[in-house]
C-alpha cells in the first residue's frame, strides 16, 4: 500500500515538473516583456531627472515626494501638488463614470444577446466586436466630429429648433467620458453575455410564476447569477479607462488632462524620467488594487468560472 502511494506521489512530482518545463517559455517571456520594463520604470523612480531628460544614476526620492507633494521655491514650505492630485482624481473619476455608463449600456445589450435564438447570437456577437477592427485613433476622432460645435449633434438640434446655439462638448470631461464609454463597452458586453449565455432562463420564468414584477427578478435572481460577469466587465473597462491616453488627448483637447496624458507629458516635454515613472508606478498600483478587489469578489462568487 505504501509503495503504491509512493509510485503516486512521484508520478505527481514528476507530473508538476513537466507542467513547470512546458511553462518556461510563457514565464520567460512575461519575465522579459512585462517584468523588466516594470523594474527599470522602478529603478528610475528612485533617480534624479537629467538636465535635458534621461536620469541622472543618484539614488533620490525626490521624485516620489513630487507624486502628491510640492515645494515652494521661496521659502521651501510643503503643500499637496494640486495639479497632480487633481488630475489623478479626474482619472479615478471618469474611470469609474465610464465602468458604470458601460454596465448601464451593456447589461441590457448582454441580456438582449443571450435571449436570442442560437443561430442570431453568433451575428449580434459580430456586430458588437466590429468597432474594434478600427484604430482606436480613428474612432476618437469620429466622435469628435459628431459632438464639435459644427457637428452633427449640434448642427441637428439647431435645424430641430432644441437650441439656438452650439452647445460646448467637445474638450471636455463629457466627450472624455462619452468616447471612453464608446471605446470600451464591448469589454463590458462581451464577459456579462458569457454569464447571461450560461443563465437558465427557467429560474426568470419560475419568478414571474410566482408573481415577482420585473424589477424583482432583475435584483433577486438575474443580478446575483450574472454577478462574476459583471464584476469582471467592469474591470476590464476600468483598468484600460484609468490609463486611457488617446482618448483624453483627442477629445479633451489638452486641457481636460488624465493620468495617462500626465506620464507622457513628464517622459516627453516635461523631461522629468523619475517623476514620469513615479507616476506610471503609483498608476500601476492603483490598477493593482482594482485587480486584487476582483480576485476577492470573484472568488467569493465563483467568477474564476465566468
């Protein structure tokens, strides 16, 4: 009996090690690609910026004390970076805007999906992912010209007689949020209909037999069935719309700066490395919170299996 066992238990070591040299390859390569840019952003958060941009190889926390903190050049006094902190808080917030625009839009829209006969799903599916065979570029400036002051939104409100004049959206933080939530709704669509194509619809009829209004089969039975679809949708939407760039810089002309706009603008006219990568780390952990978040909920929901 005992020798049995052993023969097991060394067949599953020796079934552990052969699982671990497959996955070489893949361990290397995200060791590579996605580890090592990681660290050398870490290490030149810890160094001093150069006169004409790179870094300067001292060993300084300056740029870390930069994040959320500012000096006065006069008398050396300390005071919260206004500019930072407020454009990070623009970020969370319109991160968070767009995740909630997107689940109000794509539950409906999974729901509607996962009801259809078999043989339409598969085309509606198609029509949802087509916005991403075209550049996110692209898509940017066709929303931007639908919502400029000469474009169509303003121009049919006018020949409607709604408004006598064009009413300012575009360069703000509603287009930022209109194009985001346009951009990333299918990341929303695509991971509820996974959870609404599994729903046995049956459990919705039983509620309505036993006279539950619709609001209450949404709450009581649809919501908690397809809840790892929701929470997963909204972390893809969330993580992706946190760190958005082309969208803020498109649509917000500029002005309405995000996260994203910031990092780039300390790599690039800025010429502040350290700062740069302070930020793009502090944005990395913030992402890495939402990710842990996820893992907590969904294993307590069995999102693993959504």
């Amino acid at each position: 009996m005992s020798t049995a066992a052993e023969a097991a238990a060394a067949a599953k070591r020796k079934d552990i090690v052969n699982r671990w040299l497959l996955s070489t390859p893949a361990l290397a390569l995200i060791a590579i690609a996605g580890v090592g840019p990681l660290l050398i952003v870490l290490v030149y958060s810890f160094l001093a910026p150069g006169n004409y941009g790179d870094v300067k190889w001292e060993f300084s926390t300056e740029a870390w004390f930069k994040v959320f903190l500012e000096r006065d050049i006069f008398d050396n006094t300390l005071s919260l970076a206004d500019a930072h902190v407020s454009i990070l808080w623009r970020s969370i917030k319109l991160a968070t805007a767009t995740t909630i625009l997107s689940l109000v839009l794509g539950f409906p829209t999974a729901y509607f999906i996962a009801s259809r006969p078999a043989h339409l799903r598969q085309v509606w599916l198609f029509l949802i992912t087509i916005p991403f065979w075209t550049n996110m570029l692209i898509r940017g400036f066709a929303i931007q010209e639908m919502i400029r002051n000469e474009g169509l939104v303003n121009t049919l409100l006018m020949k409607l007689g709604i408004i006598s004049a064009p009413i300012q959206m575009l360069y703000t933080d509603f287009a930022i949020l209109l194009g985001m939530a346009y951009v990333h709704l299918p990341l929303m669509v695509l991971p509820l209909y996974a959870s609404m194509e599994k729903l046995d619809f049956r459990l919705v009829e039983a509620g309505y037999d036993l006279y539950a209004t619709r609001f209450q089969v949404l709450r009581r039975i649809i919501i908690p069935l397809v809840k790892p679809g929701i929470i997963a949708g909204s972390i893809l939407v969330f993580i992706p719309a946190l760190s958005s760039y082309v969208i803020p810089r498109i649509l917000g002309g500029g002005k309405n700066l995000m996260i994203g706009n910031l990092i780039e603008l300390q790599f690039g006219q800025g010429r502040n490395w350290p700062l740069g990568a302070s930020l793009s780390i502090t944005l990395v952990i913030i992402v890495l919170a939402a990710m842990l978040y996820y893992v907590k909920n969904a294993g307590k929901t069995g999102g693993g299996h959504a």
